[in-house]
C-alpha cells in the first residue's frame, strides 16, 4: 500500500461540510483547470479546422503541386507544354501521389446586357478530380467532358452568377482578348459555391478542349498539370521527388518544366494560415497560467488547513517529501477532476457546433460561413497530457512550504 497516496485518497473525499474552509478555494482551482482545459481544446479544434478548411479550399483550385512551362510570367496567360506519358505515368508511380489531371487555362471577360466580369476560364478534361466541386455544388450538376463533341457549357461560381443575374440553364457570352478579340457562348450547367471570394469571383469550369481551342493550341499542349497527394503533410517529400523527376528535364519543343507546391503559388495564404499557429500557443500559455496559479492558490489554502495534520506526521517521523507526494497526490486529484470536466465541456461544445453549425461567420472575412471544427485525436491527448505535467510541476515549488512547518512549533500554538 502506499502511504501517501491512501492519505492524499482520505483527504480528498473527506466530507467535513462547513468545517473544511479549503473546499471553496479547492472548488475553484478544479473549475480553473476545467475551464482551462475546455478553452484549450475548442482553441486547438477551432484553428485546426480553420487552417483545414482554408487549406483543402486553395488546393481544391489549384492542387497540391503543379507543373507549368518554366517560361510563365506567373499568370494565368500561360505558355503551351507538352505533356508526355512516360512523365504522368513515372509521375503516378511517385509514393503518396493520388491523382494526375491536366489543364488549359485562358483570362476573359464575362459580359451580359447590364454588367461585365473578368474571370479565369479552367478547362479540365476526362480525368478532372470532381470530388471538390461536387462537395460545393448547390445548383446544377459536374461536366460531361466524355463526349466526343466539346459542348459550351460550364460551371459557375454562386458569386459570379450573383453578380450577373444568371442563373441555370442561363447563356452568357465571353470575350477573350489575343491577336483579335474572340467571343464564345457557354451555358451554366452547374452553380458552385465554396465561400472563398478571392476564387470564386474567378473560376469558370468548361472542358479542356474549349480552352484550348481559344488558346489556339493543338490537343497535346496544355497549360500545366496538377498534382494531388494523400496526405498535406507529404508535401514537402513529395515535392522533391517531382522536382528530381521532371526539373532538369524538356517536352518535344524544348521547353523546361516549372514545379511549383499550392505554398509557393499562394504564399500570402499559407504565411496567414501559420500565424494562426502563434495564436493558438498563446491561449494555451494563459490559460496553463490561470489554471495553475489557480492550483497554487488552492494548494496552499489546502497545506495551511493541514498544518496540524504536517506536523503530526512530522512528529511521526515522515520526511518532508513524503508529506509532499501527499499533496501533490491530492493536487492530481484535483487537476484530474477538472480535466475531465475540461474535456466534457470543450468536446461537447465542438461536437455541438461540428454537427449543428450554430455559430456562424461572415464568410467574406472568414472564407466560410461557420466556425469550422476538426477534431485531432492526438493533439487532443497531447494537450491533456501536457496540462497535467505542467500543473503537477507547477507545484512542485508552493510544496517546498511544508519544510518550513516545525513540528515543536505547531504543539506550541496547539
């Protein structure tokens, strides 16, 4: 049996109503560590979920990795490339590599009777990756790009169908600006929406061989191709066995293949995505703070109320770090007791807003309507392991107090 954890059990669920004047104090170090905790875990599912969101929303217009002709002047006015089989199937055999699909992409003006839009037309072939766009389609349906016919319809953003007056089904006309100015007229055969402003005012989706009919290419030239992985988190390892595969070499004309990742094509974003990361540190420094101090405060109101009791184990001849593991004993009880009500309350919270979405946001700032939640299992036991060791070794000083307690003395006043 040990000693001083069976004393620390007896001192915890010890019932000595109004006698026991450390019970308020005690009470409000544990809602301190449970508030801490709650705030804690909705912070981390919060921004987690935020920088998801955000995230899967910019590769789900641009991809994880693109590859472009290398003599882009970084827009969407792109030069033509080649690109081959041997490189998308010695591509496709690259670990951790999804999905392949090629592009045509040409700047334009959509124009009807009362207002004008720039955009970007996006063609895309058989092999597009609908997933994303099915995901955020609210009116309409995806392209059948499997005829033999290229057929002028597209999908549109809800912003630019807003901003346009058009609706399903609607015709409207765009104009591309080259050697002449050409016209085509494309019908809205699905409205998307994904909340996302700064792309969503610009992407129009039609079949690959519209776009590159506008570009006047032949059928084997394009405008890049982009790359999907499994994981985000294979990035960076993946990125370099594309660049190693395909960087030092040319398609049929000459021309060297340019391999850029979804952070270098938006470096804006990802930099404000990662200062979100310093937020997070600093909700979880203060309230570790608040939480511990509040745990000082309750472990010396507890040492104070057991000085009698220190100074009879002292006359016993229990050593001071014996005493001690009683109250630090007593201490996990308590801070386990608030992380379990830390964790009851911050999970509910966030399970509430992940199935129910009751607390919104103004998606022009935010890039979506509602505060978005993702639930990391491993973060989430991290952070309740790395709550309690911090609390523990927090007070591990305010204990040094009961070495300072004499035994003859306590008898003296007693």
């Amino acid at each position: 049996m040990n000693l001083e954890y069976f004393i620390a059990k007896r001192i915890h669920f010890e019932k000595k109503g109004e006698k026991n004047v450390s019970r308020p104090a005690v009470r409000i170090a544990t809602i301190g560590i449970a508030v801490g905790v709650a705030v804690m875990l909705i912070a981390i599912a919060v921004v987690i979920g935020f920088k998801q969101e955000i995230r899967n929303k910019t590769i789900g217009f641009g991809s994880h990795i693109q590859i472009t002709n290398f003599d882009n002047n970084n827009s969407y006015e792109m030069q033509p490339i080649r690109m081959s089989d041997t490189l998308q199937n010695q591509l496709k055999a690259i670990p951790n590599v999804r999905h392949i699909q090629r592009f045509v992409t040409k700047p334009g003006i959509i124009k009807t009777e009362n207002d004008f839009q720039g955009m970007i037309l996006k063609g895309v072939g058989p092999e597009f990756d609908w997933s994303f766009f099915k995901s955020n389609l609210i009116e309409g349906e995806i392209l059948n790009l499997n005829d033999s016919t290229p057929v002028n319809e597209a999908i549109i953003s809800k912003s630019i169908a807003d901003m346009m007056g058009l609706k399903l089904g609607d015709s409207f006309l765009t104009y591309f600006l080259q050697d002449q100015i050409r016209a085509r007229k494309f019908t809205v055969k699905g409205i998307y929406s994904t909340n996302f402003a700064d792309y969503d005012k610009l992407f129009v989706i039609t079949d690959i061989r519209i776009a590159q009919r506008l570009n006047g290419w032949d059928q084997e030239y394009f405008s890049g191709m982009e790359i999907l992985i499994t994981d985000f988190n294979y990035l960076d390892g993946v990125s370099d066995q594309v660049y190693a595969l395909a960087a030092n070499r040319f398609d049929a004309e000459g021309n060297g293949y340019f391999i850029q990742t979804i952070r270098q094509l938006n470096p804006q974003i990802f930099s404000w995505l990662d200062l979100l990361d310093m937020n997070v540190w600093v909700i979880l420094l203060l309230m570790l703070a608040v939480a511990g101090f509040n745990m000082i405060s309750g472990l010396l109101i507890l040492i104070l109320e057991k000085t009698n009791m220190i100074g009879i184990l002292k006359s016993y001849g229990a050593g001071n770090w014996s005493i001690r593991k009683i109250f630090l004993y007593e201490s996990i009880f308590l801070i386990g007791k608030g992380m379990l009500w830390g964790n009851i309350i911050g999970l509910l919270i966030c399970f509430v807003q992940y199935q129910f979405k009751i607390f919104p946001l103004d998606p022009v700032s935010y890039y979506t309507s509602t505060v978005p939640i993702t639930f990391n299992w491993l973060y989430i036991v991290l952070l309740n392991a790395g709550t309690l060791i911090v609390s523990v070794l927090m007070l591990i000083g305010p204990s040094y107090l009961i070495s300072k307690i004499s035994p003859a003395a306590i008898m003296r006043y007693e």
